[in-house]
C-alpha cells in the first residue's frame, strides 16, 4: 500500500517537472511576479512529493514491509533500528531517491535565496535544474524503481551487508549527495547565467555560497568514506585509489579549483568564461561519478549490483546534460578577448590561476587513471590495472612546487603586489623547514633524498600557513582552511612514511618481536550479540618502554546475511594510532594478525573537519 | 612564536629516530605483493588478502626472492601467466604511453596559457 | 567566427567519442578471467607423484600420448565434487593422459576424495604449497588445461568445473 503511494507521487513529480519546464520557457521575458508564484507553488509541490515519496520508503523500510522489493533485498527485522533507517540510501534505489530530494529541495532553497534576483535568471535556472530533475526521476521510474512489490510476500529480508552496517557508512551517502547535488545547481545556474548574459560579479556573490557549500559537504563526505575503509575494511589504510573513491575526489579538485576563481570573478569580474567552464565541468564530473559507480563499468570494492540498462540510461542523459552545456556556451558566451585584461604577474589573480593549474593538473591525474583502463580495453581488448603506484608517481613530484606556491599564494595582493614580500622572515622560515626535514631523515633510517624535500616543503608550507594566521591581508576563513590543508598534507606524508605494519600468522599463545615491540596473542572468548556471534581476540604489544597496550579485535559472524567481517580495534591518541585486526584462515587454529603502526592519523581526520570548518565560516560570512 | 613551533616539531620527531627497520627481505615481499592484484578477490592486493591465491603467490615471491631475482624479474614472470591486470602499477609501453603523458602534456599545456595571460602586459 | 566553428567541431566530435567509448565499455565484461591467455609454453618443472611420492618431471610425462589434459583439483573444493563425474566422462571418451594437479591439500583428504568418487586419473602430482599452479597460470581450483605434449602449449583452458560442452570441445580439438 505505502509502495503504491510512494510510486504515484514519483509521478506526479514527473507531471510536475514538465509543467514547471513549460511554464518557464512560457514566461521567460515575463517580469510578472504573479506567474511566477505560479511556478513556486508547483516548485513546493512537487517538494512535498518528493519528500512523500522518500518518506514512504523509510517506513517501508522502518516497519519492515518485504511486499516491497528494495526493502526485501537490503533489511531484515533484527537489524538495528539506526540500520533499517540508513538501509533506506544503502542501495542503488533508495539512494537515488535521495538524490532526488536532495535535488529538489536545493532548487527550493535556491528560490528562496534569490527573491531579489532577475526574473529571466532564475527561470532559466529552474528549466535547467528541473531537466535534470525530470532526467533523475525517469532514471528511477524506469530502471531503478524502489517501489516494485514482489508476491508473495516474503517473511524475512535478505539483510544488509554488515560491512555497511557503520555509523561512517550510514551518514555518507547523504553528507557525499549533497555535496554532488550542490554542484548540480552551480551548473544550472551557470548556464542561466550565460543565456542571461549575466555572468559578473553579482552573480558569482550569489553563486558563491552554493559552491562553498557543495565543497563543504563533498570534503565531510570524502572524509567520512575514508573514515569508513580505515575502520571497517582493516586494512589499515584510508585511500585505496579505488575508482569509487578517485570518482569523488575528481569533482573535489574541480570544486576546491572553481571555490578559488570564483572569488576573482566576485572581486576583479575577470576569468567569466573559465569559471563557467568549471561550473560545468564539475557537475559533469559528479555525473560520471555516478555513472562509472553505478553502471559497473569499473572494477572496483564497493560496485553496486548492476544493470547495463541503468549504465546506458545514465550515460545517455550525461552527454545529453553536456552537449546541452556546450551548444549553449557556443551560442551564449562572448569572447573573453574583448572584455578580458591580463593579469600582473604578481597579483592575487596569478595566484588563483596558479592554484586552478594544479588543480586541474591533479584532477587529470586522477580522470586518466580511472577512465584509461576503459578506453584501453575498447580499443584493444587488453586488460590492465592502475592502482596507488601510478598516481603516487605524478602526483607527488608536483607537491613540492605546489606547497612552495601555496606557501606564498595566500599573501598576495590583488592586482599589483611589490615583490619585497618576499622577505628575510620568508628565508630564515625556509631554512629551518629544510634543518627540521635534515634532522628527521639524518636520524631514521628512511633516507630517501627525495622525502626529505618533500617533508620539507611541507613543513615550509604549514611555517607559512601559521604566519599567516597574525597577518592582515588573509581573511580567517581562508586562514583556518589554508593551515588545516597544510597540517593535513603533512599528517597524511608522515603517516606514509613511517606507517609501520607487522603481518604474520599466529596461534594463541604465540609471542612475536616486531621492531622494538613483542607482540602477544593471548587468548580468544566467544560472544553474542543482537545480530551477530563474534570472536574476541586478546592481543598485548609491549613496546621498549615496557608499556603495554591492550588489544581486543572482534570476528564477527552476522547472521543476516552470514558473513564474517573483522572489526580493528584501534588505539588512538594525539601523536599515533595502534592498530590490530584479525583474521581466521582456513585452519581453525591459525589466525593472521595485523599490527600497525601508524603516527598521526587523528590529525588527518581533525585536519580535514577543521578544513571543512573554515569553509562553513566562509558561508556565514558569504551568507549575511 | 616559529622557534617554539619548531620545538615541539622536533620533539614529536624525535619520537620517530629510535626506530630500526624491519628485516629488508621482509619489506620486499610487501612491497612487491602490495603491487599485485589478488585476481580472485575484489579490489584487494595479494598483501591484503588471505584468499589461497594470495596465499602462493607470496611463497612463490618469497622463492623467487630467495632465487636472487629483482622485482622487475618477478612482475615479468607473473604478467607471462596472468596477463598485465595482475600489477597495479602500468609499466611504461606502447599500451600505458598515453595514460602516463596525458596528464603531463596537460600541465605543460595548462603553463602556456598561464603564461599568456599572465605576461603580456607589463 | 571560422576560428569558433572548428572549436566546436573539435569539442562536439571528441565528446561524442568519448561517448560512445564508454558505450562500448558498458558491454565489456568487466570481470577479469585469464582464460584467453593460452599458446604459452609451460616450462618443465619438477612434482612428486601423489601416491608413491617418487620425483617426476613435468617434460617426461606421458611420452607416448599427443595430448595431455590437466586439471587442478582439491578434495576441500565443493565445484572439484561435481565436475568429477564429468572428468571421468572425459577421460573414458579421450586419446590422451589425464593428469591430476592435487592442489594445497591434505594426502588424507585427498585420498578419502578419491576411494569415495573414484580416480579418473592417469597420474597425480601434488602442488603442496600452490606453486605449480602459479607456474601453468592457474589461479583458483578447478581448472582444467588442454595441453599439447609434443611442445607443451596450453591449446586451451577451463576455469571453474567442466561440463558437457567442454568435453566435446576437447574431444574435437584432440580429435582434430
């Protein structure tokens, strides 16, 4: 019953949407505010659908009604409360649903930021965001809906995947979909803009506090995905260069790089077609990133059960958003010849430019990487993998130019800046980065010459980035955001660098050295909980201090689905986290232990939360 | 205020010098089998996993290793049998030319029109 | 104006490329089997024969036969089971040896398997410790290898059990 009524009113969105689409085009021109009420009123309508629908499914999900297929494959009636209700996005069905609210309810929110704003403008920003709406909803109504029924109705659900069954995991998805769908309005009311002729500096305060917003919540929604592998997968690391975890990374670049331009925009009325360029291009990314996670083109960990249908259906509707893009550029943008002036070289303009260079210079890196395999095997049926080596190697070469320049980026003046900036503070800074990164590396046996730069340069960045923090020409939104992005890529080199992990097979009972440390298996008890029967493992590590940390690792065995999955247990403090996990080999005795090593990891976490905190400042600030 | 800083830098640094390293042996069999995929496993290097492929082929690195091969010698042996997929990290070919130039050619690109707009006027 | 129209060929004809790349993409199968990586040498290696343990060399097998069929098998293997009556099929309707590679098990086990199912075998080696199985390119069990024994070339290869369609592939290839 709840099914049936959550499927019509996906269709009467549809209804709405091409109403809403016509009656636009209709007024466009039309400075009548009359008609326009019109349009919001169908506007909050078809919210109210939307929000109907999704509702339906939570309950579906709530009470456990396995009439309704999507909630018969992914919950079961034991399943945690906080579960059935984060099972509602933990599939391909319902998460998009979500995209659908998320979309509908930013174009809501998008009126009403614009009451002021042109008619013609947020007409055309309506008709393209609702095209992709209408493009959303036909997607789910028909290859994706989560409203099939199956007869007869079966007792019990299949369950959810309990390696989804994460506290991460469950608010991922919708922190992550915001932030896609934020950029879904950038592209929309970047293309109204053009047809407007409306690209300047007004538009680009409107625009602004959208596209910080996206990047806030596309930053918190890489974060808690990370957070998620490195607790849950134990594997002990938090980027993998999977191609799930590259595609959200690509439209990140390409946000962090607009987040940027869009400021010179706002303040010189320079880089119009640029900015409108990555508008596109960022929403085109979050598109291929659905695309290449859902149609299971890629080979990947975490690919969605899939449909070819579903791959070509979105593939067809992105080149579709893209062609449009494009016709409408050629038709709409003028010349940036003829109203654009060149920038000095030492001005906060360069700077900007010098920051998008390597941004889009990284996100290539990663698009080329993730893509490449695909093109390689149409082309010439070969088969072959890009993993970590690959982007390591040309990305991490570029940091050391890239901190240098960000070191001195943020300072800049706009316009015409005195190269005298440049001062004896600056080198006594540079040389006490390289005396600190000398004193590291003469002391560990890691010494490699070309770590020891890297450090170094880093270490100048955050030395800069924190002197910044007493300077007046940077503002504290960019201050907070410009030091957390140094101490987190220092967090992130040191933590690869002296990461250390031990990896062998042991008994109960079985003492090993590792370094400076011993490492103790002590013993295993069995226990049981709601929804799973677990094996607890007692681990000691006495290091050379004689200090001994405890460890209690779980193998947990769900019984809905039964699947074993191992919980880390992991010891954290400000300076390191130990880590241990476990795992049971085919001989019921033998068990393979982890233990790792890993400095600094808090630091990437907190680092990337106080990254996202001075972008929030940035948005009240923007917001007033 | 930057010497304190400093201090403190080195202070969490020194934590890090009395650390001797680990067996190089060892360190090269995880190096080389976090290069390689785990053919029967999602996503996974053969580091990893504990499938029974993973398994072997970490004997079979150990032998090789013990045999005084070089890296290179062991991935050549393994993409003989399992195709170029099994390494994670592309050697440079006729089939990976573009995928490792690409990216660089557009930096390159990306420079020159920085550089126009940047110097022209004076 | 001349200028702008080729900037918009150039940028609608690499999209539609793209495009339809990825299209193709879509109906690749994107899960990786090395079953068409054959025509390849199997080196010469050394085994130990299951029962009697006595040293064989993979070269002098089977001297007198054309062709060789090799399977990787376990007794721990659930698909091993039920593709075993297949084997004996095979085996029964063939001109050439069927080799057994006893993969990773237990000689116990493995001799239980096969006092209860039956032994299709003409020899067995044992791969103790899975690297016989690296060295032919056999990446999980079962896995069955049409070999020609004059050069010893995989002519063709089998992932996971054999069925009836399989042997009468073999049987025509052999037969050919």
């Amino acid at each position: 019953m709840i099914s049936h009524l959550g499927s019509y009113s996906l269709i009467f969105c549809t209804i709405f949407a091409f109403l809403i689409i016509l009656q636009s085009a209709k007024l466009i021109g039309n400075q009548s505010k009359i008609f326009l009420k019109k349009i919001y009123t169908i506007i909050t309508l078809q919210l109210f659908f939307v929000i109907f629908s999704f509702s339906c499914l939570l309950i579906a999900f709530v009470s456990s009604d396995f009439s309704n297929i999507t909630v018969y494959n992914n919950s079961h009636t034991e399943k945690p409360f906080f579960y059935k209700i984060s099972g509602v996005w933990g599939n391909h069905e319902g998460s998009l649903l979500l995209w659908l609210l998320v979309l509908v309810l930013f174009l809501f929110l998008f009126i009403l930021d614009t009451k002021n704003y042109d008619n013609k403008y947020k007409l055309l920003t309506v008709i393209f965001q609702e095209i992709i709406i209408l493009g959303f909803l036909l997607f789910i109504i028909i290859t994706s809906n989560p409203f099939d029924y199956i007869f007869p109705v079966p007792l019990e659900g299949l369950g959810l995947n309990p390696i989804l069954q994460d506290p991460a995991l469950a608010i991922h998805p919708p922190i992550l979909y915001i932030g896609y769908v934020g950029t879904s309005l950038i592209f929309s009311s970047s293309l109204a803009a053009v047809i407007n002729n409306t690209v300047n500096s007004e538009w680009a305060k409107q625009i602004k506090k959208w596209v910080f917003l996206s990047w806030i919540f596309l930053t918190l929604g890489i974060m808690l995905g990370s957070i998620w592998a490195y607790y849950e997968l134990g594997w002990g690391g938090f980027w993998f260069w999977d191609p799930v975890e590259n595609v959200s990374l690509m439209p990140w670049f390409c946000l962090t790089a607009l987040l940027h331009t869009i400021l010179v925009l706002e303040k010189r009325n320079a880089l119009k077609n640029w900015t409108i360029v990555l508008s596109i291009a960022t929403f085109s990314l979050s598109m291929s990133g659905t695309f290449l996670v859902r149609s299971g083109i890629l080979n990947s960990i975490h690919t969605f059960a899939n449909d070819p249908s579903r791959g070509v259906f979105i593939l067809t509707f992105l080149f579709f958003l893209i062609l449009l893009a494009i016709i409408v550029l050629f038709i709409y943008l003028e010349n940036d010849k003829k109203n654009s002036n060149n920038f000095n070289i030492l001005s906060k303009e360069t700077a900007v430019l010098v920051n998008n260079w390597f941004m889009m210079y990284f996100l290539s890196v990663v698009l080329i990487g993730t893509i490449y395999p695909i093109f390689l095997e149409v082309f010439t049926n070969e088969k072959i993998s890009v993993g970590p080596p690959f982007y390591q190697k040309l990305m991490i070469p570029f940091l050391i130019p890239f901190f240098i320049f960000m070191s001195f980026g943020p300072r800049v003046k706009w316009i015409k800046d005195k190269l005298k900036k440049i001062n004896y503070t600056q080198i006594i800074v540079f040389i006490s980065s390289l005396i600190i990164a000398y004193i590291i590396f003469s002391n560990s046996s890691v010494s490699y010459l070309f770590s020891s730069f890297l450090i170094a340069a880093s270490i100048f960045l955050v030395l800069n980035s924190l002197y910044d923090f007493f300077s007046k020409s940077v503002q504290i939104p960019q201050k907070i955001s410009h030091f957390s992005f140094s101490i987190l890529i220092l967090s992130i080199l040191l933590n690869g660098i002296y990461s250390e992990e031990f990896n062998s097979n042991m008994k109960v009972g079985d003492e090993l050295k590792f370094i400076d440390k011993t490492i103790k298996f002590k013993g295993i008890n069995f226990d049981e909980k709601d929804n799973y029967k677990l094996l607890r493992g007692d681990f000691e590590v006495i290091d050379s201090g004689k200090n001994t940390l405890r460890f209690n690792p779980e193998i947990r065995i769900y019984n809905q689905p039964v699947i074993s999955t191992s919980e880390a247990d992991i010891k954290t403090n400000l300076f390191n986290d130990n880590f241990i996990v476990f795992t049971l080999l085919k001989d019921n005795e033998i068990f393979n232990v982890r233990y790792q090593h890993k400095p600094f990891m808090i630091w990437i976490w907190i680092s990337i939360i106080m990254l996202a905190f001075g972008g929030t400042l940035a948005v009240i600030k923007y917001g007033k | 205020m930057n010497s304190k800083f400093n201090i403190k830098l080195l202070l969490i640094f020194f934590l890090f010098i009395n650390y001797s390293f680990a067996d190089e042996k060892i360190k090269r069999i995880d190096k080389v089998s976090k290069n390689l995929r785990c053919l029967i496993c999602q996503g996974q290097s053969v580091y990893d996993s504990q499938s029974e492929f993973a398994l072997s082929i970490r004997d079979l690195i150990i032998k090789k290793i013990d045999e005084g091969q070089t890296d290179e010698e062991i991935y050549d042996y393994l993409k003989v049998k399992y195709g170029d997929w099994i390494i994670y990290d592309p050697k440079l070919d006729k089939n990976t030319i573009l995928l490792w130039s690409i990216p660089l050619i557009l930096f390159i690109f990306g420079g020159l029109l920085i550089f126009r707009k940047v110097i022209i006027i004076k | 104006m001349v200028n702008k129209k080729i900037k918009l060929f150039l940028i609608l004809s690499s999209t539609i490329f793209i495009f339809f790349t990825l299209y193709l993409g879509l109906n690749k199968n994107n899960y990786y089997t090395t079953e068409n990586i054959v025509y390849k040498k199997i080196e010469n290696f050394e085994s130990y024969e299951f029962f009697s343990n006595k040293k064989i060399n993979f070269k002098n097998i089977s001297p007198d036969k054309k062709y060789i069929i090799l399977n990787i098998w376990s007794s721990w293997c659930l698909p091993c089971r039920k593709e075993h009556k297949n084997l004996t099929e095979l085996r029964e309707n063939i001109e050439a040896d069927l080799i057994g590679l006893n993969y990773k098990d237990k000689f116990e086990n493995a001799k239980s398997f096969l006092s209860e199912l039956g032994n299709p075998y003409d020899i067995i080696l044992k791969d103790e410790n899975g690297l016989i199985s690296i060295e032919i390119g056999a990446y999980g069990v079962p896995e069955t290898y049409l070999i020609n024994n004059i050069n010893k070339k995989i002519i063709k290869k089998y992932l996971g059990p054999i069925n009836e369609e399989n042997i009468k592939e073999i049987q025509s290839l052999v037969n050919q």
